[in-house]
C-alpha cells in the first residue's frame, strides 16, 4: 500500500481501552520511550485528565497517539500538542498528518491563536517534520525535561504555529477532522 492510501485510511478517535495494550507496547520501543516519560500505570486513560488524547489509527490498526492541552486563561490562551508514532510506520507521514489535524481542529474548532509543540532539541527528525507542517522555533528551553532514564535533563525546542499561518493546512489527505 502507498504513503497516500495509508494517509487516506487514518482516522483519529478517542483513546478506548482496547487500544491500552498497543499504545503501552508502542510507547515502550526504544525510539519512542526516548524521548517520552515512562508511562504511569494508568497511561493512557486518566494519567493525564488535563490532555485530550487520540488514537491515532491507520488501516483499521492502532499506530500511535496524539494529545494536547489548552490553556484557557483569556489572557495566556493557547493550545499544546504531543505526538508518538509507531517506529514500524515512520517516515510515511502519518505523526505529521495527525498533528496537522488536532492543529486544524484547535484553531478552526477551538478558536486557539497560538500552537505549540516542544519536541527534545535532539531530535532533529521529529523537528524537521514539525517545521514541514509549519511550526517555527522560538528558542531553546535550556535543562527542561528529565532524561527518560530520570538521570540526567535535556533541552527542549519550543516551537509555535500561529492562526492565518495555516496555508499549508490543505494536505495530500484532504480535510479530515478528529473523530
């Protein structure tokens, strides 16, 4: 199956506990525990009741996971997002068309300004795709998160999109939203 028919064949939808198992196994791969905290043991169903979370699936199966946060204060409005992808299915776009669809749904549903994401400012892969959706850094978050071995802290990239920047939003998937 091509990039573009799997694209056409992902959906994003609530997080239910059928999906607990394969998005606990997908978080525990290497590439992913990496750069993501180790799990509570409640993850992904109420560790985090401040995040809106989705099951990101593709071809009827479970291949990652996107969240985000808002916050409402009128004055500091603003939306966050996170995102994890299955190793076995990166580089095929799905991570990028998952974020492109919560980001279309925060700012064309949810009436946020502002997006941002803070991917470890290692990881250049998950950085050079969210500046291909249209995030732009804004600078570096010096010693922000702990290592995911809890030894040691890392940098973080903050980086934001903002409403009107959106041009790009029209992707080869076409116009989906969350479900």
């Amino acid at each position: 199956m091509t990039q573009r028919a799997s694209l056409d064949q992902m959906r994003l939808r609530p997080v239910a506990e059928a999906d607990v198992a394969e998005l606990r196994r997908i978080h525990a791969t290497p590439e992913v525990a990496r750069w993501w905290d180790l799990p509570d043991d409640d993850f992904p169903l109420t560790d985090e009741p401040e995040s809106t979370r989705f099951t990101i699936e593709v071809d009827g199966a479970v291949a990652g996971m996107v969240q985000y946060g808002e916050e409402l204060e009128p004055k500091y409005r603003h939306a966050s997002i996170d995102v994890f992808v299955d190793p076995a299915r990166h580089g095929r776009g799905i991570g990028s068309e998952a974020v492109r669809q919560v980001v279309r749904q925060l700012i064309h549903e949810r009436g946020h300004h502002r997006i941002t994401i803070d991917p470890a400012a290692a990881n250049t892969a998950a950085i050079r795709a969210y500046e291909k959706i249209g995030f732009r850094p804004v600078g570096i978050l010096r010693r922000a998160e702990r290592d995911a071995d809890g030894k040691g802290w890392h940098d973080s990239l903050m980086m934001d999109l903002l409403a009107g920047e959106e041009t790009w939003m029209a992707s080869a998937a076409g116009e989906r939203s969350c479900h």
